[in-house]
C-alpha cells in the first residue's frame, strides 16, 4: 500500500491502521526515531489529508 492510499481510507480504516501505527512506533523508537512525534505525524496526515 502506497503512503498516497493511506490518504483515502475511510475512518473506520484509520482506526485499525492507527493501531498497527502503535506497534511501528516502538520500531521506530528502537531505530532512535521519536515514535510519539512519528504517530502524531502519520495521525495527522490521515486525520486531515484522508477522505472517505
């Protein structure tokens, strides 16, 4: 799935798709990404760039 199909899914999508978020941002914090600032960002674009 493309970062340009995430942008599309409907909210019930997001809500599963933002707990997979959960489990990428413990990787992310193991690769010394900040996972809090990694999932407040990918929220953001799916809250405000997605549509149903």
């Amino acid at each position: 799935m493309s970062t340009k199909d995430l942008f599309h899914l409907c909210k019930e999508q997001l809500k599963e798709l933002q707990r997979e978020v959960s489990s990428m941002t413990i990787v992310a914090d193991m690769q010394g990404v900040t996972g809090r600032e990694f999932s407040q960002d990918v929220s953001y674009r799916w809250t405000y760039e997605g549509t149903c």
